[in-house]
C-alpha cells in the first residue's frame, strides 16, 4: 500500500489522506518493516520550510505528510484538488493508539516537559486497554542527548515513534536519525503531548469546526503571534502563486 499522490501547496507536498487512510498506511509500513517519517503540515510549516531548506527537503522526502491545517484544503481547492479532510496530530493520536491497541502495536513517546510523555502514556493506556507504550522519555533534540535517546528506544523496540519536540525541530531530528532507532514509523507529533496531559488546553471543538483553532491558539499563547503573522502570509502566497 502506497500513499495517494501528493498535491504539492508552495512545493511542500501534502497527501490527501483521511484518517482511516493514515492508519492503514502506518499499518502498511509497520508490516513492510522499513523505517519510515510521517510529518504534519499546516500553513504556518509551510511558511517555515520556504525560509528553511533544511526543512523544506525533509517534507518533500517524508514518506506520509498529513493536512494537518484548514488553510490547506482551501489552498488545494484554490488548484481546483481536494484534500479530503484534516488529519491532525492531536487528534490523531488518539486514533493511532485505538488501532495500536487492536493491532498490537508499540509505541514510545519521546519530548515534550518533563514527566509530560509518562502522563500522556497513563493517558492513552488508561483510556485504550490493551495498548503498549514500551518507553517514554523527555529528552531534546540536542545533538549530545542523542546517545542515551537512541539507547533507551532501541533497547524498547518501538514499532512507532511519536516525537514531541515542535516543528521543525521533531522533523529535522527524525530525519537524522530514524534509521538508526529501529522504530517502523516515526513521526511528529507537535503538541499532542501537551493536549492529551492536559498541559495545553485545546480549542474547544466549536471553534475547531469553524476553523479558528487559530484564533484559540492566539488568544490562549499570545507569545506565538509572530509565528501567526505567517497566515495572512500564506494566503497571500497561495493567492498570488501559479500552482
């Protein structure tokens, strides 16, 4: 199983994918075995990856990136493509772990503060019987933490890695050094962490549906609104972009 083509939004490709989708593709590469990155995207990444090309090359040769933002299906729709749906990180956590339960899948939760991956693990174990989380450490993203990151994972033989560092850090990093860890699936995973331990509160859904998540963020982390001032930025590009 493959992922459908991607439409490409300012040259980050992004996969139309639904949920349903990206769980049976991260059951696909699991059993093919390969290591294998999902990213997310959302305007504010993509705005992100054109000043970075670090960036920019790690989203363009991840092997899954999901819509994880409205603003990129009204851009996909600006080309006259659909992306079926949001498929975002927080949400869909909760989603990966239903199925890893089922299936049998392990998971490690890596990032996010202190003690925030062992509490999101009493979480997702508490609410999904029968889901293994084989390790969850804090770390960084640090090249010097790395050693003792890639000792404790390896030696839990993760089939999936969810990585909370934020973006671009969580992406840069795993593709450093997915090959390495063992993991079938890594993927970041933002502020899932954050939402799932009760951190961070979430948009209420509401406002989700009407697409002002970003506006909740705003409100709620008034520190982010230099990053939010990439919005208005992306749908100028998108506006005065060939495709």
């Amino acid at each position: 199983m493959h992922p459908p083509p991607a439409i490409h939004i300012l040259d980050v490709p992004v996969h139309p994918v639904t949920y349903a989708g990206f769980l049976d593709l991260v059951a696909a590469f699991i059993a093919e075995g390969r290591p294998r990155q999902i990213c997310t995207a959302n305007p504010e990444f993509v705005m992100t990856a054109r000043r970075n090309p670090q960036f920019m090359a790690v989203l363009q040769k991840a092997d899954l990136v999901l819509p994880d933002g409205a603003g990129l299906l009204w851009a996909a729709r600006r080309q006259g493509q659909v992306l079926p749906e949001r498929v975002t990180g927080s949400d869909g956590i909760y989603y990966l772990a239903e199925r890893a339960a089922r299936e049998g899948w392990a998971l490690y939760l890596l990032g996010a503060g202190p003690g925030v991956a062992k509490r999101t693990a009493d979480i997702l174990t508490q609410r999904y019987p029968g889901l293994r989380v084989v390790g969850t450490y804090a770390g960084t993203p640090a090249d010097e933490d790395y050693p003792a990151i890639a000792q404790r994972i390896r030696s839990a033989r993760p089939d999936i890695l969810l990585v909370a560092y934020g973006a671009p850090k969580q992406d840069l990093w795993i593709a450093q050094h997915k090959d390495d860890l063992g993991a079938a699936v890594s993927m970041g995973v933002g502020g899932a962490f954050d939402h799932v331990a009760g951190v961070r509160r979430r948009a209420p859904q509401w406002l989700i549906r009407l697409n002002l998540e970003w506006l909740w963020r705003l409100a709620t982390q008034p520190w982010r609104w230099r990053r939010q001032l990439d919005l208005p930025r992306f749908v100028w590009a998108v506006l005065h972009s060939s495709g």
